[in-house]
C-alpha cells in the first residue's frame, strides 16, 4: 500500500476523517502528512524530494478558502498543474464536492489526474476504494455516480489555452493586454487577431451572446 499519503483539505476536521478512513486500508497514521492549502502542499512535496522521503499520493480538493494569506497557489487545479510539471508520476486523487462535467473532463484529460471521487455521503468509503484501485491498476477510477461525464459523447473540447483566454478575460483584461501577457509567457499564438478568432469560437461554442456571456457560462462550467 501506499507509503506517504499528502491530504491537501482546508478544513481539520474533514482531515481527520481522512486520515481515519486511509487507517482502515493500513495506511500508517506515520504515513499520513496534511496541508491546509496548495502552498504548504507544494512545498511539503518539494521538501520530500530533498529529503529523499517522496510522497507517493496525494489526494486533493479543488476549492480553498482565501484568508490574509498572500499564496501564490490558490486552487486545487493549478496546484494539480504545477504537481504533474515537477512530480510526473505522483498519484493524485481528487475528493471534492464538485461534480459538473468539464472540471472532471479537464482534470482527466489535460492533468492526468488518477481518480476523481465525489464528496457526498459516503464519499470517504469510495475513496478507500480508488485508493486501492490507484494502487493496484493503471486506468483512471472514477465515481460510480459520475461515470456519464468522461463520455465522448459528452466531451467538451476546450483547451488549456482556452481556459487561460476565459481566465484573462475573467479579470477585465482586453484582448490587447491578453496578447502582451501571452507573449511574456511565451504562450501562442499571441497576436490579437487570433485571440480574438478564438474568442468568436469559444463564443459560439458556447451559445454566448457576448464575452462578458462566456465568461459567466464559463464559471457556471468551472472553466473561469
């Protein structure tokens, strides 16, 4: 079984009940690590690489309170990104209470991630389950319930330059500043011409009347 277990969940008590659930499977409490945001979980994962002492799972959620903190990481999603750029072969399971289709879609698809499980009742006794599924198998674990959304029939197709377009504007930044922030990433194609050509598909693909539309049909898809 799993020999070093990150939780990443904001609130103690749910970790508490974590921890207890992962006990049932014979994962030491020794095991068992808990960071109450992305920050603390990114770093924890790096220090463990320094201390030749690497985690071999994480489990995640996607939503974290903001506080007086100043983090630099502040979803499940891009702490999953930056997990799959340095840490390629960590397993990830994400628990959370979010079930709308593209969320799982793009966390299957573009991050790789090895299972997703629903937080509802009884959620802590599906998650023993994808953890030994994650142990033992190579294919992706999915909750029963939520089987329907990695369906090709229900795919949404929508890239990571996609979302990064719906974030920018999400922020109020026109089409001339998304252009200078992508060419300081490094990120193409960057000309306004094409960023407004994706905009007219995104819109339409979309049904959106408008890009202040697509934003919010975008949110209400967990995209933005």
């Amino acid at each position: 079984m799993f020999e070093k277990v990150l939780i990443t969940e904001k609130y103690d008590v749910v970790y508490s009940g974590l921890k207890a659930t992962l006990e049932e499977i014979k994962i030491t409490s020794a095991s068992i690590e808990h960071a109450s945001h992305c920050d603390q979980a990114f770093m924890k994962l790096k220090k463990g690489v320094l201390d030749n002492s690497t985690y071999d799972l994480l489990i995640c959620d996607l939503v974290f309170l903001k506080d007086h903190r100043s983090l630099e990481i502040t979803s499940g999603r891009d702490l999953i990104k930056k997990v799959r750029e340095e840490f390629p072969i960590l397993k990830i399971i994400v628990f959370c209470d979010e079930y709308k289709s593209f969320i799982i879609q793009d966390l299957y698809k573009n991050l790789k991630i090895n299972a997703y499980v629903w937080k509802k009742k009884n959620g802590q006794k599906e998650l023993k389950k994808a953890i030994c599924h994650v142990y033992h198998k190579e294919n992706f674990y999915l909750s029963p319930e939520l089987n329907g959304v990695i369906h090709p029939k229900n795919e949404i197709k929508i890239s990571e330059y996609d979302i990064i377009l719906i974030e920018f504007l999400s922020k109020g930044f026109s089409q001339e500043d998304i252009s200078t922030k992508l060419k300081k990433k490094g990120i193409s194609p960057s000309s306004t011409s094409a960023i407004e050509k994706k905009l007219k598909f995104l819109k339409e693909h979309f049904n959106a009347n408008n890009t202040t539309h697509l934003v919010a049909l975008a949110k209400d898809l967990g995209v933005a």
